[in-house]
C-alpha cells in the first residue's frame, strides 16, 4: 500500500495539532509540508471555518475550531474502520 497520506490525513494532522494555537511554520514543520502546500491547507482550513487565524505579538496564529470536531472525530471513526489502527501522528 502506498505511504504517502491523503489530503485528509493531512487536514487530521493539522487539525490535530492546533488544538493550542499554532504559527504556520509549527504546523509546516510538525506536519511535514512543504510551504506553499501547507500554506494552501491552512487556508483551506480557514475558509472552512475548521481553523481561526488571531494575530497575537505581531504573527498570526492558527487554532482549532468547535466546528472541525465533527471532521475530526468523524476521520478518526472512518479510519479506524478501514485499517483497524489510529493514524500514525504522534503529538
């Protein structure tokens, strides 16, 4: 089977990892993007409403919304349906 993640994958990750507020080089770095890919996601993400962009100590950070708890919980049940294991991202 092939290694690389899916898109979805990647917005668990991310999701994931912003529970506590993140600046967009945690995220690229802890998930393992490249910048303009993780930059696209991110934005994604906003424009979804899963993540909330504050500007705090002149930058900007990234954190989790109410509203990406159903997107999280609902691939965490699929995925664990598929392949009977949680996904490989340790925080």
């Amino acid at each position: 089977m092939n290694n690389r993640r899916t898109q979805y994958e990647i917005y668990w990750e991310i999701l994931t990892y912003c529970n506590t507020p993140r600046s967009i080089t945690q995220i690229i770095q802890r998930c393992n993007l490249n910048s303009k890919i993780g930059q696209e996601h991110v934005d994604f993400l906003v424009l979804k409403g899963y993540l909330e962009k504050t500007l705090e100590k002149e930058r900007f950070l990234f954190t989790t919304t109410s509203a990406a708890k159903g997107y999280v919980e609902i691939f965490m049940k699929l995925y664990l349906e598929l392949f009977q294991n949680s996904p490989e991202f340790k925080l």
